[in-house]
C-alpha cells in the first residue's frame, strides 16, 4: 500500500490531502487546501501563499489518478468545491443530511447538486467496498474533536489491503483523539497506518488544558494497543511547540508528521507566520481605527484558493 501526503501543516498549508494506492485501488482523500486568515494578528506571508500553490498542483495532478474521491466532512480545508477534481469519478462524499449543521451544511448541499451529472456521487457514513484483496469502510459519523460542539461529525475511512496485511485508516479531524469514543473505535480498527490531526493546543486557552492531555493520552492507548504508526499532523502543528507538547507520542518512536512520512524537512509555516514576518514592513496598519492592508500582503494567483479555514476548521 502506498500513502503519499499531498498537502498538511508540516508542509505549509492546512490540509490532510493524501493519495492511497492499494491494489488497483486509487483514492483521493479529502481534497482541500487553505491557509489561515490571520495568525497572531498576521495575514499569510509570501512563502505559505507559494506553499498553497505547490499544495494545489500536487492535489490537481493527482486528481487525476483517482478512481475514487472521498471527502471526510466540510470545513473548507478538507474538499474542493469546484466539480472538475470529482468529474467522471466515484465521489463517497460525507452524507449532508446526517450531523452535519450550519455552514458545512450548505457547503455539503452546493457541492452535491454541483456533481450531479459529472459524478457518481454515494453517501460515505456506513459505506463498504470489497475488491479482493482491498477492501473499504467508512465510519460512522465520529465527533470532531469532542463530541457535541459546533464542529460536528466527521467520517473516517479504512482501507485494507489483505495481500500485504495493511491497514489504513484517516481519521481526519477527530483532534486527538480527543473523544474516548473515538479512542476506542480506533483500536477496533486494528490500523498498521493511522492518519489523524492531533490535539488543537494551539487553542488550549479555549478548551482548557486537561482536554489536550487527554488527548494525547488516548492516542497513546491506542499505539500501545494496536502497535500502529502514526501520521500526525494539521491542528497539532499549528502549535509552535507541539513537539514539547507530544513528547510522550514522539517517545514511542511511532509518530511522525506527514512530512516525515515523506521523508522531507517540515515546513509549519502558520506556527512561523511571527517568524515569516520578522524584518518586513508590518503588514497591517491601523488607519483611524480601521486595519489596512499594506502591500506585502497579496491577493490570491491563479489556481490559489481562497484563504479560509478559522480556529474551528
């Protein structure tokens, strides 16, 4: 089985996009890319609107490679709302009508009347797929982060690849696992390869500090139960010192970033956008009361996404 990251925090955007190969089995995974609109008080630096660029080409080209597209919920970093990235394909898309509220909602609906007639479009909570030797499943739907906030639900997916004893699972944005109920249906999986975003404690002043630590608690439980590597990136890395904070994860020798899945220097640049801006001009400037922008600060190229993706995404 082969899991390529195409877009993730370590490599400058927000992001879990990932490619899959298992058998003939091609699946793109949550299609999306954006960049913060403001961290620390600063709008995105030049270097991470070119990582957004690199991000976009390389989900683009391995668009098309893809026999099937799935889409684990929609906050606007996690799936693509033009129809040409699912066009001709299988789009296993997260159900709009069950736990999905507010704007993702509507996010949910635009996108599927938008695929009708371009794709084949199946609700992906509670969804299976059997190919020998590759098999499919998606999760019903799993808290993102805890269970019964604003952010809602999330489906996960585990591949199977029964010839070279593989297992697969993205687990998106479960935050940890932050829920015990996730925890536990993680170990249930049995996963050999876990894709997950890791505990938000880049926001531990609004969920408290107990919450993170039972975060990476659970996760441990889960390495030490299922003996599986672990990719963990996206909301972890949005904290400069998530390396301090997942100590105890890094100690076990089995975790490591989607950058260090590929084999290449991490890049978190959101954490460094601080750091990106030291010795330019400041790039906002207060004009009676009101912030504006200064020049550095450019409007999205071609083939760039909108910058979006707030603390709840």
């Amino acid at each position: 089985m082969r899991v390529v990251p195409l877009a993730a925090e370590s490599l400058g955007v927000r992001s879990m996009a990932t490619f899959v190969q298992a058998g003939h089995v091609r699946i793109l995974i949550d299609p999306g890319a954006t960049l913060a609109p403001s961290r620390y008080g600063l709008p995105p630096a030049d270097e991470e609107w070119e990582a957004l660029r690199r991000a976009n080409d390389r989900i683009s080209a391995y668009a098309q490679q893809a026999d099937l597209v799935f889409v684990s919920h929609y906050h606007e970093d996690h799936f693509r709302s033009e129809p040409a990235g699912y066009a001709g394909r299988l789009a296993v898309l997260k159900d709009p009508r069950r736990m999905v509220q507010g704007l993702q909602a509507r996010r949910a609906l635009e996108l599927w009347k938008a695929l009708e007639g371009r794709a084949r479009v199946e609700s992906a909570d509670g969804w299976r797929r059997r190919e020998a030797p590759v098999s499919l499943e998606v999760s019903a739907p799993l808290a993102h982060g805890l269970e019964g906030t604003t952010l809602g639900y999330v489906v996960a997916l585990t591949v199977v690849d029964e010839a070279e004893r593989e297992r697969f699972v993205f687990a998106s944005d479960v935050q940890g696992p932050l829920s015990p109920v996730v925890a536990a249906w993680l170990v249930r999986q049995r996963p050999t390869l876990l894709y997950l975003s890791g505990v938000p404690s880049y926001v531990e002043r609004e969920i408290g500090p107990d919450v993170v630590r039972r975060g990476i608690e659970h996760l441990r439980r889960v390495i030490d139960a299922t003996g599986c590597r672990v990719i963990l990136d996206h909301h972890a890395l949005r904290d400069a010192r998530w390396r301090d904070r997942c100590e105890a994860l890094l100690a076990t020798g089995r975790v490591t970033t989607a950058a260090g899945h590929l084999g290449v220097a991490e890049a978190a640049l959101e954490a460094s956008r601080h750091r990106l801006w030291a010795g330019a001009r400041k790039p906002t400037a207060r004009v009676g009361g009101a912030r504006a922008t200064m020049a550095r600060t450019r409007p999205p190229r071609s083939g760039d996404r909108s910058v979006k993706g707030g603390i709840a995404e």
